[in-house]
C-alpha cells in the first residue's frame, strides 16, 4: 500500500533559512519511500529528521556520528523533482529544508512511503 502526504504548498523560504515540515507518524514505513520536491529559486538541503514522541527530533547518524537521512544537497529550481531516498528507522519523522544563501524561495514537499497493508 502507498500513502502519501503533503507536507508543505508553496512554503516561504528566507535566503539562509531553514524551515521544517510538520512531524507525521512513520512506523508504518516498510521500507520504501520518496519526496516530490518543488522550489521556486535559490538553493536547497533538505534532510530527515527522527523523532520517537513527535516533539523531539534528531538528525541521525551512524556508530561514527557520519550524518544519515540525507536527502538532497544544493538542489536548485525545480518545478519537480522526484527523490527516492532511504528512510531511517523511526517513529515520527519530518524535513529540515535550509536554503544555502543564494536566494529566498518557496518550496512544496510531497512525502510517498510503502506502508503496511493493515496500518
């Protein structure tokens, strides 16, 4: 089963800004999942973010504190761009999305996971 959410529409985003989605329940994920990105200008990072309580979240890393949950890096205009990306293992997650300083922008974020069929 697919399940999808839109998680920002056209969202405002300062030169050097960083927004974050709002935090949606995942344990349902079964393994894979993908980001519908658009963006107006400037230039985009946009990394997941894991939480157990849906309060509290941490950007994951490895046994080597090597940053996880990447999903694109330095990403400019685009009217849309499909990114399948490795979820890490968490209850809730959201997106962090930083714009590098180049310019302001407006950015929609779609979020498509696998789930289990009786979640």
């Amino acid at each position: 089963m697919l399940k999808m959410k839109t998680l920002l529409t056209a969202e405002a985003l300062g030169k050097a800004g960083t927004i974050y989605t709002e935090g949606f329940l995942f344990e349902q994920c079964v393994g894979d999942a993908a980001v519908l990105v658009v963006s107006t200008a400037g230039s985009i990072t946009i990394t997941q973010q894991c939480s157990f309580d849906n309060v509290h979240f941490y950007t994951p890393v490895d046994h080597s504190a090597t940053a996880l949950g990447n999903i694109c890096t330095t990403m400019t205009v685009t009217t849309g761009t499909y990114i399948a990306f490795d979820p890490v293992l968490a209850k809730f997650i959201r997106f962090a999305i930083t714009e590098t300083d180049v310019a302001a922008t407006a950015v929609s974020l779609l979020v498509a996971f696998s789930r289990e069929v009786n979640g």
